[in-house]
C-alpha cells in the first residue's frame, strides 16, 4: 500500500510503498494533520518515535462497511490503510463526511473536556478562533452559553471565527480590556503570559498547545494572589490514564455533532502525495480549521 514516510528529522514527506498493517484495520478516507505531526517532522515532539515512521494518528474511513473515525493504534494514519485501536473507534454521524470526520477527535475532545471540567464559564476567550481546535472551541463554549471572545491573525481569519459563532473578533493586540472566565490557549508564548491578566476572580487559562514558542510559566505566588488557575491539558496522556472519561465526552460529542449543534472545519484537503505542502500550510499559519489528507 501507499503511505506517507518520514525517514529522518527535517526530512522530506515522501509516498512510498509501505508495509500492510494487521490487526483491525480502516480503509482511510481522510487523515486528519495535527500539530503534533509537525512537530515530530521536525524533531521538537516530547515523545518522538522511531524512524522512518508513517504520520498521523486520526483518520475516518471504512470498517467492515462501516463509516467511522478513529485513532490508530500507534501512528500511520498518512496511508491507504491503517490498524487502529479498536477501543477508539466511532461511528460517524449518518451526514458527515469522511474530511469532517478526520477533523473531529482530537479539537473537540481538546475543547470540549476542559470546557466541561471548569464549573464557571459564562464569558471565554479563545485564541486562534479560526484553527482547529479553535472553532471547535467556539462552537462548544457558545452551545454551553458563553459569551465567546475569538483571536486571529488577519481579517479573513477574524471572519471565520465570526462564522462559527464568535460574538467579538479581535487582533491580538487588542486583547488588553478584556475580563473573562476562560482563556483557551492553543498559542502559547508571549500570548499565554498576556492573557494571565484577563482572566476574572477564579478565572482559568486552559493551556492547550504552543504554536508560537513555549509558555512563560507563571509564578504560584502570581496564581494565588490574582485568585486564577492553570489548566494544562494534554489529550494524549488523559487518553492512557482515564480513557473511560475521554469515551464518555466523545459519546456525548457525537451526539451534539449528530443533532447539528457541531459541525467540524475542514479548512483545506491535499491528495496524500501532497503531504508536504499540508504541513507547509501550517507552518506558515495560512490555514483555517482543520487541514486534511485524503488518500
């Protein structure tokens, strides 16, 4: 079968012929890309794995005639076939697309588990409300009542976050006067220290991702004396020690997606041969929602 390979760190995204996986086994439709793949292209991922190593852990395809979605059972999602865990396997609403369904998993499991852990929510800030994770982000906060506040980059950014139900859209230097309950964080950097003095009296910045550099980590005394908190959030990890809570949010996920309250962003979709230019789109954050490959 055909599979995307990263040989070594930095290295090209070639097609190559590859080897067939065992086990339960998805004829991939779409492959979702994630910033994790991007990072482990270029070396900087916590946990790196061997190599040459097929990309890609989320994929929606064809199981046993089954339309599902699903995480792999260890990476090789960028290919026309992949084994999967089939303990992560769910079937996708009867009207979404295979492209939606690899854009589902990961964003709205990232916003929609803090979301729900936090008991007060009534304003948010999102940052980068036009990603992924970010128009996940907005549609969850908005169907839980919030007021919702969205940061992006550019004007067309700033109106897809419009569109996915943002009530205010603003640049990122114009953040300063805002009060909220609840940053979600998928940038990091400069703009998760800029955010700490948003939040409201037991306010919480969920700190998701670091798309522009590592965080600034705030001092305790800081937290205690603003009456704020920190909510570090890493799906990979809550997947391995309480995978009977993530089950529980996507059930209940699908079942939003199923009634219309969702409806994931597939920003861009490249052939699998154009990986390269799928990460290249990332990396220089022209994109918007999620960015698939379909093989």
């Amino acid at each position: 079968m055909n599979a995307v390979v990263l040989r070594e760190v930095g290295g090209d995204l070639a097609l190559e012929e590859w080897e067939e996986p065992s086990g339960v086994v998805v004829d991939v439709r779409a492959a979702g890309v994630n910033f994790a793949d991007v990072l482990i292209r270029r070396g900087l991922y916590p946990q790196m794995p061997e190599l040459p190593y097929v990309l890609g852990n989320e994929v929606a395809g064809e199981l046993d005639g089954r339309r599902v979605c699903a995480w792999s059972a260890g990476g090789g999602g960028y290919a026309e076939r992949v084994e999967v865990d089939p303990a992560w396997v769910f079937e996708l609403p009867a009207a979404a697309s295979f492209a939606a369904g690899a854009a589902f998993l990961t964003t709205y499991l990232t916003a929609y588990v803090p979301l729900t852990s936090i008991v007060r929510a009534e304003s948010v800030l999102v940052h980068a409300g036009s990603g992924g994770v970010g128009s996940a982000a907005i549609q969850l906060a908005k169907h839980r009542g919030a007021f919702v506040y969205a940061t992006a980059s550019t004007d067309e950014k700033r109106e897809v976050a419009r569109r996915m139900g943002a009530d205010e859209v603003r640049g990122y230097d114009e953040i300063d006067d805002l009060r909220v309950d609840v940053v979600l964080d998928p940038v990091g950097g400069e703009t998760f220290t800029r955010s700490l003095p948003l939040l409201n009296p037991l306010g919480t910045i969920v700190a998701i991702g670091f798309t522009s550099g590592l965080w600034h980590d705030p001092s305790v005394q800081w937290l205690v004396g603003r009456n704020a908190s920190v909510f570090g959030f890493y799906l990979g990890r809550l997947l391995r020690l309480a995978p009977e809570l993530v089950r529980e949010r996507a059930d209940e996920l699908l079942s939003l997606w199923g009634e219309g309250a969702i409806d994931p962003l597939v920003g861009a979709t490249y052939p699998l041969a154009d990986a390269r230019d799928a990460h290249a789109l990332i990396e220089a954050r022209r994109h918007v929602g999620k960015v698939v490959l379909e093989p």
